[in-house]
C-alpha cells in the first residue's frame, strides 16, 4: 500500500468564499426593559409614578448595551411612556428599539449586512456558512442572500466540503 505523500487540499484550492454571517453579529449586549415593571399591578401606568420613576432611575447602567424595550404583560401601555423610556435611554445606550431581543438581534445583523460593500463577491463562488456557536436570524441569510444573488457567480449554503446548492447564474 503506498502513502501518498502530497496531500492536496481541493477545498482550499476550489476557489471558494465563505462567509460567517455570525461575524456580523452584535458585539454588545441586548438587555431587555420590560415596562411591566413600572405598571400598578402590571397593568396600569400611573403617570406620576412613572414620572418619578423615569426622573430617579440610573440610567447609566444601559451605556453602551442594545435596550430592546418591550411589555410582557397584556397591558395598555400608552406611547407616550415608551417614548420618555427611549429619551431617557438614548443618551447612554449603543440603540433603542421596541421588540424582542429576536426582533432587535434581527435589525442590528440587518444594518451590519446594509455596510457591507457586495462588489467584492462580483462573479465569486459564495458558501454561506450555516453552522455555528452564535445564533444568526434567518432573515439575515434571507437578505444576504438577496444582495449577494445580484453580484455573485454561485452561492451555496453549508461548509466547503458539504454544501447546498442556492443560486447558480447562467453563462
């Protein structure tokens, strides 16, 4: 039986891409501010308290985190209070959103996906890792995968050595 001794590395020779949407995942940390905290009971804002509250409360500890302010209780919360909340929390936090920590991991990979400059994969075969340690949205592979189908040759989506055919140009 004979050894070979030149072993070659056709993943790395096939001139492939592959891109980690997880690098594009946020840095920061996203606290959520449920408001139900402040409601009576959990369902009523009382506006004076809340005053106080918003008036008294440190908001400091929020520097440079991602708030997604949110209500979880079946609560008529008026859009006033969420409003005071986002003019409190603006001059510390990194970004204010209202929704679910889903909901702003979503729209912070959406803005990281809007910087990047999509000429550099022109006529490249793209694969899309799929597989990782850090959650990436689905809609980010959707709105990659939108930009990318406008300048790349052939995306896939998987690991170079297993991978899922996505989108093919035509010669």
């Amino acid at each position: 039986m004979d050894i070979q001794e030149n072993i070659v590395n056709k993943v790395a020779q096939s001139g492939l891409m592959t891109i980690d949407l997880a690098d594009y995942a946020p840095k920061e940390d996203i606290v959520i501010y449920d408001i139900k905290d402040n409601l009576f009971h959990e369902l009523i804002l009382k506006e004076k308290d809340f005053r106080e509250f918003i008036k008294n409360h440190d908001w400091e500890q929020y520097a440079g985190k991602h708030i997604a302010i949110i209500c979880s209780t079946d609560a008529i919360v008026p859009t006033w209070a969420y409003m005071l909340l986002a003019n409190k929390l603006s001059p510390f936090a990194k970004t204010v959103h209202f929704g679910s920590e889903t909901e702003v991991r979503s729209t912070l990979f959406h803005d990281a996906l809007r910087g990047i400059d999509y000429a550099q994969y022109t006529d490249q075969r793209v694969v899309v890792k799929g597989c990782g340690d850090i959650y990436v949205p689905e809609s980010t592979f959707v709105q990659f995968t939108v930009e990318l189908t406008k300048v790349a040759k052939s995306i896939m989506y998987g690991e170079p050595c297993s991978t899922v055919p996505v989108f093919k140009r035509k010669a």
